[in-house]
C-alpha cells in the first residue's frame, strides 16, 4: 500500500509540476488566456505594490495588461514547496523582462477536483 501511495504521490506531482510550467510559459508568450482552466474561480493578484482579489476573468486581464506592459522575455522555474499535507504547493520563477527582472509566485491548492491556482503574486527580483 505504501507503494502505490508513493507512486500516486509521484505522479501528482509531476502532473502540478507541468501545470505550473505550461503558466510560466503562457506568461512569457503574453497569452495567459491559454492557461484559464489552471486558475481557480477566485484568485488573490499581487502585482509589486497592488494587491486585490478578482474572479478568474479579471484576474486573467490583470496579469494580462502587465505582461504586455514588460513585455517578457525569459521565465525559468527556481524552486517550489508542498505543506506538509499535500494539500498546497508553490512554484517560483524568475522573469526576466524589458522592464526589468521579477519574481513570480504562484500558490496551488488541491482539492477533491484538479488543482487550481489561488494566488500569483510578481514582485521585483
């Protein structure tokens, strides 16, 4: 029994892991629309100094403007995290952009359906 949660656990993982990548890789292609399904029906947005909650629309329309405002040029995955009942996880990318370069944090819950993004917070690297 021990195996099979273990290899449940694996494949879990891999699987948010390639949710998380394909959100990063929307971003820096400014088409954040592809990646709508990822996103949970509220999402907190914090962009450096704004922070707000919005429903999955607005948020895909604020991330959206910003991006479009620094014009993205690379993304790369850092490191991530999962709280200690697998009921959680993050991801952190680096963006580098025409404006400069920022951190992006985004806070992944698992629930009984597939795991939504509740929070992308970009601040400067």
């Amino acid at each position: 029994m021990k195996i099979f949660s273990l290899i449940i656990s694996i494949f879990l993982a891999l699987q948010v892991s390639g949710q998380e990548i394909s959100f990063f890789k929307a971003m820096q292609s400014q088409d954040i629309n592809r990646v709508i399904d990822l996103l949970d029906r509220r999402i907190e947005v914090c962009i450096e100094d704004t922070q707000d909650q919005y429903s999955k629309r607005e948020a895909i329309r604020v991330v959206q403007n910003w991006i479009r405002e620094v014009e993205p040029k690379t993304i790369e995955p850092l490191h991530g995290g999962r709280s200690g009942d697998n009921s959680s996880h993050y991801q952190v990318a680096k963006m580098v952009t025409a404006k400069g370069n920022f951190r992006v944090f985004v806070y992944i819950e698992e629930g009984t359906g597939d795991p939504k993004i509740k929070k992308i917070q970009i601040d400067r690297f």
